[in-house]
C-alpha cells in the first residue's frame, strides 16, 4: 500500500549535457525532501548531479528511440516501482521546477501536466489493436479531437497507472501513440479537464507569453528552450549562483 505522497522521477536516455544540469541544479532545492529516482539505460554511467537520486536501469531498447520511451510508462511494472508512493513526479531533462509546493497538486488530479494548446487525434477503434495505423490517421486529423496534457513534466498516480496503463506495443521505428496523448484519453474519458490546473502546476507553450521568470506562478516548465529562450537563459544564469 502506498504510504507517501510523491517521488520524483527523472528519465533520461543519456549523460545530460551542462545547460539540462543546469535546470537540474536549479530544481534541486525546490524537491529536497523529496525520495528521487533516475531512470537510466542499463550500464549508464551516473554523473555526480544525481547523487541523491536511486538509480533505477532498464533494457537499453527503452531508450534507443522515442517509441521504446513510450512503450515503457505504458507498462504496469514500470508504474510497480513505486508502488510504495501514490504519486510520482516524472521529469525530462528539459523541465525545470520554479518554487516548493508540489504537495498542493497531490490529489487534485490522477493525471497532470502542461495542457495540449492544439488538440490532439486519436483513433478509437485502432487504439488497442492497431497503434500504427491509429498514429497515421491522427496525424491527418482524423480521429476523436482531444485535448489534454504533455507527460513530459507530469504528476501520474500510481494506483490509478497500474490499473489503466494499456501497454501498447509495435515494432515499428516511426509510428506509435505518444503515451500521453493515450493516457490524456484514457482519463479524460472519466474525469474533467482543468486547464487552469494545468497552468498552475506547469507552463510549455503558454511560456511565450512572460517576459521573465518573476512573472511566472506556475510550480514547473517544460521545454522553456522552445518556448521562450530568454527564460531558459535567464534560469541557466541563475543557477551558476547555486
């Protein structure tokens, strides 16, 4: 049984490169009391950022390309490996955490993220059976109009992903479901769509909006180096101090 409200999670195919160590760094304070995971490629080598982290390794095929990611946090026994908490906190290299807090988040949603600004496509009838096909239709359109939340920099509880992960799997090397496009599917067939949530906890694509980090509430960002790359370097900066 679950017995803690949250573990950070960080995933990553690599050694991170300075400017994601930097975004690492500058998060580290805001997730202190917090157990932290890394998710790595077996025989990956471990840099000294992660030090506090439990390192958790998995078959290489994971890692090699974008599909294997998404075939692994659609799997139940990923989501086993932390069966003792009722929540994780996944995080990419490009996401970086603004401030405490991610406790006032635990509860309010099974699934949580940054919210699609364009919906997103997905196929029913050829989701379970037929990934590949399904992938190629959403990408002209067709399909249930969906909007959801990237899993990039994401909150997902435990209990609830062990039940619902579909694992979906193909052999293909360039079509497959994005797993939180199927994820946002598969919890918004149930539950409601909060995008004022979602801005609270994290911003993406909304980032080009702000001027400077002083301007932002929101707990975390992803991918601030596409969508506004004056905040990118204006964190990178700040954490040269830390």
């Amino acid at each position: 049984m679950a017995n803690q409200k949250i573990a950070v999670v960080y995933i990553t195919h690599r050694q991170i490169n300075e400017e994601e160590t930097g975004l690492l760094k500058y998060s580290l304070p805001n997730l202190a009391s917090y157990d932290k995971f890394l998710v790595a490629p077996d025989k990956m080598k471990v840099q000294q950022v992660f030090d506090d982290f439990t390192s958790l390794h998995f078959n290489p095929h994971y890692f090699s390309h974008i599909n294997g990611y998404n075939e692994l946090l659609m799997t139940a026994d990923f989501y086993r490996h932390f069966d003792a908490y009722e929540n994780i906190l996944v995080m990419q290299p490009d996401c970086v955490v603004l401030k405490p807090g991610i406790d006032s988040f635990c509860g309010k949603s099974l699934y949580l993220g940054a919210s699609f600004i364009k919906p997103k496509f997905i196929n029913r009838i050829w989701l379970m059976k037929y990934p590949r096909i399904g992938h190629l239709l959403s990408r002209f359109k067709i399909g249930l109009k969906i909007y959801g939340f990237n899993g990039g920099f994401s909150i997902r509880n435990i209990p609830y992903f062990i039940k619902h992960a579909p694992a979906l799997r193909t052999n293909s090397n360039l079509l497959l479901y994005r797993e939180d496009i199927v994820y946002s599917y598969i919890y918004l067939k149930e539950h409601a769509y909060y995008p004022e949530l979602s801005d609270r906890f994290c911003l993406e694509e909304k980032l080009a909006h702000y001027q400077n980090l002083d301007q932002i509430d929101a707990f975390g960002m992803h991918d601030p180096q596409k969508y506004n790359r004056e905040l990118y370097l204006e964190i990178l900066e700040r954490s040269k101090a830390l």
